[in-house]
C-alpha cells in the first residue's frame, strides 16, 4: 500500500504541475481582469517601501489572474505538506517563490526566511487565513511579518461575474472561462515595529474587518455593472 501511495505521488509530483500550469495559462488568457486602486502600492515599491499582500484562501485564484505579480517575483508562503509540493511548483512556474513553511507546520522556520528574502526583493504574499482557516480569520502571522519586514501590508480583493463555488472549508472560488474577474488593490496598511500584546490583538482585529468589508464591497461590483 505504501509503495502505492508512493507511485501515486511521484506521478502528481513530477507530471501534474507542468499539465495543471500549462492549462492554467491558457485558461487565465480566456478572463477579462479589471484593475483598480494599483497606484498606491506602485509607488511604495518605487519609493523602496516593502509589502505584503494579503488575501483569504477563497479568493487564491487572483495570483493567476494578475500579471503584475507574476513579474513582482512575489516571496510566497506555502504549507510543507504533499499538496503544498504540487502548488509551490505550479507557483514557482508563474514566477513566485515559495518559502515552505505554515502556521501549522515550520511555522517559525518560514516566517524568519520571508523576512530574510523580503529584504531582498521587497515584496512578498501572505494567505491570511490559511492553509486550514478558520475562513476570514486573520492570524497573527500576517501581523508579525509586516513588523518584522518593515512592510506595509496591502489587501487584494477580488471578485468574479460567473464562479463556481467548492464545498470546502473556505467555500473556494474559481471563476468560469470567458467571465470577468474585477481587482481592487486595498489601501495600505503601515504597521507600528514595537507594540504590546493588546495593539497587536486591536490592529490584527481591525486588519479582519477592513478585509471583510472590502471583499463585500469587490462582491457589490457587479451589481452597478449588471444595471
């Protein structure tokens, strides 16, 4: 049975990343992706500032949707787990870079290479609720690597016209071919370097709902364009 497994994954590994990339790409090229509010994050990174972007899990799909990240050669942490081995590979192939590591598994190790690497490059992105949720619960992690890096952090929201919705924990979201996807860059977040355990909690809890309304508002998009 172990011998089993063991084919099975040496096959996902090695031959499902290279398939599932090369149908992403052509796939991402049939969605018609509108661009909001990228100013303000442009010119911080031109400005020298670091960043974070930071999404829910159920929106993920935005990473192939936006090429602008693509070339950002965004610093990405991704679980240590088999799963984790296919994504950071697909990733890895859109130009991420992926940093294992989660708030459940080399949690620690992860976070002190994104600090490292985002001294480097600058920019870097962060699943807030991830790998497992709770779904729109931002961890503290988020929190942690903006102080630490020195780094605003700045929320993507994104929304789909047409989608199809997985019965996961985080009801995961892929949008349809040919439909519109519309991206709304928040605005950015600058994060004290030293605060007690109390500011972290009240600026951890005001980062979740600014998402929260943020998202709600990227849904609300489509209601004005549908008129």
């Amino acid at each position: 049975m172990g011998l089993k497994k063991d084919l099975k994954y040496f096959f996902v590994r090695n031959l499902f990343p290279s398939a599932i990339f090369h149908l992403l790409r052509l796939y991402v090229r049939t969605l018609r992706v509108r661009v909001e509010n990228a100013e303000e994050f442009e010119r911080h990174l031109e400005a020298g500032g670091r960043l974070i972007f930071c999404a829910w899990h159920q929106r993920l799909f935005v990473s192939f949707c936006y090429s602008r990240f693509h070339r950002l050669a965004l610093r990405l942490m991704i679980s240590q787990s088999r799963d984790g081995d296919v994504i950071a590979d697909i990733a890895q192939r859109f130009g991420g870079v992926p940093i294992r590591g989660s708030s459940s598994r080399g949690g620690e190790r992860a976070l002190r290479q994104m600090i490292s690497a985002m001294s480097e490059k600058r920019a870097g992105a962060h699943i807030v609720d991830g790998p497992r949720g709770p779904a729109r619960i931002i961890k503290p992690g988020l929190i942690l690597l903006a102080q630490k890096a020195e780094a605003a952090i700045c929320p993507v929201y994104v929304s789909f016209d047409r989608s199809w919705t997985f019965n996961s924990w985080d009801r995961f979201i892929v949008p349809k071919p040919f439909s519109r996807v519309y991206i709304r860059m928040g605005t950015l977040e600058f994060i004290p370097r030293e605060t007690n355990a109390e500011e972290f909690e009240r600026i951890r809890q005001r980062i979740e709902e600014v998402m929260i309304k943020g998202y709600e508002e990227a849904d609300r998009y489509w209601e004005s364009r549908n008129r």
